[in-house]
C-alpha cells in the first residue's frame, strides 16, 4: 500500500507539468530523489500584490500515507507573509492540515499557497508580528513584503529606504538578516531596532 | 488579452477538426472520465458517491479509515458513508458482486458506534466487558469441578470400597457433578 504514493507522484507529476499554469510559468515541481518523496516547488509571486515579480521555493515532503494525508509543505525562500513564519517558512493554511482531501493534488496545493499569498488571513496567523503589522498598518507590511520579495525572491522593486537603514545597522555590525527582520518587526523604526538588537 | 488566447485554445481543444491528433487527445480525455479521484488509476471495483464522484473501493475505504470523524467526499468535501455508495458493474465484469464486501468489514463487536463527545472510553469499556464475560464462564466450571473432585481430599481417610459410605460418597459426587453439567447448560442457554 505504501506505493500508492510513489505511483500518485509519478501520476501527477507528469499531469503539472502539462498543465496550463506551467506553461503560463505560475507554477513549478521538480523531482528531488528516484523514491517520489521529496520535492521541489516553485510558485510566482501573483500579479497586483506585494509578492508580484518573485520566485518563491517550496519545499515538499510527501507523507507514505499520501494521498491520504496531505504533504509536508514550507517555504524556502524566505516571505514576510501573516500565515506564514519569517522565520521557519512554516504555513497555516487549512487545506494543508485538517481540510485535506484525498483528490487534491501538488497542483491544487501550489495554486491554493498562490491563492494564499492574494489574499493573507491574519486572524488566522502563522507569524504574529507579521499579522499584527498586517492589520494595525497595511501599507507599512506592503512595503515590507515588497522589499522582502526584492531581497529574498528577486522581485523588482527596490527599496532604497529599507536598504540604507539595513546598511546603517550591518555597519554597526549587525548580520544583514538579523537587521531586516529587526527593522521589519519595528516598523523600520531605526532606534527601536537598535534598541532591540542590541539589548 | 491572456483570458481571451485561453479560450480560444480551450474552444480548440474541445472541438478537435478531424485530424489523428485530436481525436487521440479526445480518447485520452473519455479514458480519464473513468479514472478514480483518489489514485488517479483507472478505477478498480469502481464505486460511485451520491455526490457523483467516482472512486475505486479500496480507496474509498481507506480515507473512510482514515478520516472516522469527518467523512466527507475527496472531492467535493459532500458528507459522504459507506453506506450511501452505489458499486458500479460494467458490462466486463464477470462477477457481480458488490466491492463493498471484498474489503472486510471492521470485526462487528468492535464497531461500536462511538458515543458523541468522546471516541475511546466507548470502544474500550465495550471491550472490556466482553472479556470478563468469557472469562467467567471459562473460569467458574473449571473451579466447579475441581472442588467436586477435591471432595474426598478434604476428610482424614477416605471410607473403604464397598461400604455404606463409600457408596455415599460416589453418590455425592456424581449429584455434584451433574449439578455442574446443568448449571452449565442453563449458563450457556440462558
Ligand atoms: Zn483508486
Ligand atoms: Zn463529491
């Protein structure tokens, strides 16, 4: 019984990369060893949101029980997301836990982390201080998750406000990551950051 | 713009005109009709939900397993039972039987339904009386008999063959003896 998820795989890998939205180059599986067991997920950030113009990594564990228990999945590519940690890549996301259902697949489960990253639910939250960014002030966590993507994903938009302030703290030798998720966290208010960092 | 190239490659795909290609991408299409929505293999001892999702048995059955509080249709997440699935006979199909019945059924004293609210205390307190009662059926002949035989033991001496009270003796015995048998019989047919 135990294959029965190697053969799914193998099934559904060949489906995704037919698919409509490989083409479109939304989506992405690669194959990370011969036994189907592990993966490599790759989703564009969607257009209109903080994340659009990024390439975010995932990475996929598939269970013996598949399709009877949903993968493993966490980002790789570091994201400054509500419902997901900044720090692990760890995801909240329902379908992924107790709302799996045996006819979903590794297609579904990359559009639905797309669909994720349209539309946050942060009374729902992986990461807290994300969240609360996220509902106490929207613009600030947009222009957050935009440097991130810029950072971490290779999206477009640079952000040369972040980048100096991040720059003033890696001079006073602080690490580069250390300084953005500290910043991040404060609103990118420089002192608080500090104050933080070095207390 | 991108919408409108979608559909029309999408209008395409299902009006195919007329060539070898399209009438095989056509075939493929009816093949994956009868696939089963779980393992994505031709459905085997196909059973279909009241939903109208089609599965092979087997794999229905697991996620029933898998899931024993929300069962819900893989599909369409449709409150779905074991009970309220129709088996499929194709035309090829030799015997009729219904798949349902290939995968044995949970052993019935085990299927206690669980009692709302807590699962476990239920099955295991089910359990647990089972055992006692055969316990003490098994135990309490077996200690009957014993202590009949024993009779004897428990004087000094036993009486001589042939006297009075040995006569007794085997008489008591066997009045002890036939009083288990029928507390036996009436403990099995009550
Ligand atoms: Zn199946
Ligand atoms: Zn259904």
């Amino acid at each position: 019984m135990a294959n029965i998820a190697a053969q799914r795989i193998r099934r559904e890998f060949k489906e995704v990369i037919k698919s409509e939205e490989v083409a479109k180059c939304a989506i992405k599986v690669e194959l990370l060893n011969d036994s189907y067991t592990e993966l490599k997920g790759e989703i564009t950030g969607p257009p209109d949101t903080a994340y659009e113009g990024g390439t975010f990594v995932l990475e996929i564990k598939v269970p013996e029980t598949y399709p009877f228990n949903p993968p493993k999945v966490r980002f790789i590519t570091k994201i400054w997301h509500p419902n997901i940690s900044s720090v692990t890549g760890a995801i909240c996301l329902d379908i992924l836990k107790d709302q799996w259902a045996a006819a979903m697949t590794l297609r579904t489960v990359l559009l639905s982390l797309q669909a994720l990253l349209s539309a946050a639910e942060p009374d729902d939250p992986q990461d807290a201080v994300v969240a609360k960014q996220f509902k106490e002030n929207i613009e600030m966590f947009q222009m957050t998750a935009r440097h991130w993507t810029n950072v971490y994903a290779g999206g477009p938009h640079v952000n040369k406000e972040c980048d100096d302030k991040i720059k003033r703290l890696v001079d006073m030798g602080v690490e580069e990551h250390q300084a953005r998720v500290a910043l991040s966290s404060y609103n990118w208010d420089i002192e608080r950051a500090t104050e933080q960092l070095f207390s | 713009m991108s919408s409108n190239t979608t559909e029309n490659a999408k209008h395409s795909a299902e009006h195919p005109d007329g060539d070898g290609a399209g009438a095989t991408d056509e075939d493929k299409k009816d093949d994956r009709m009868f696939e089963c929505n779980i393992c994505l293999d031709t459905a085997r001892d196909a059973v279909v939900s009241m939903c109208g999702h089609l599965f092979c048995w087997p794999c229905l059955h697991q996620w029933l397993e898998t899931r024993p509080n929300r069962q819900v249709c893989p599909v369409c997440k449709a409150a779905i039972s074991k009970e309220k699935v129709i088996p499929l006979y194709g035309r090829g199909s030799t015997k009729q039987e219904d798949p349902r019945e290939k995968v044995p059924p949970r052993p019935a004293g085990q299927r206690t339904e669980p009692e709302p609210g807590s699962t476990f205390p239920g099955f295991g307190f089910g359990g647990d009386n089972g055992f006692h009662m055969s316990f003490g059926i098994g135990a309490f002949p077996f200690g009957f008999f014993t202590s009949t035989f024993n009779f004897g033991d428990a004087r000094p001496s036993p009486a001589p063959r042939g006297t009075q009270q040995h006569m007794e003796e085997q008489f008591l015995s066997k009045l002890f003896l036939w009083l288990a048998v029928l507390f036996i019989a009436w403990l099995i047919l009550a």
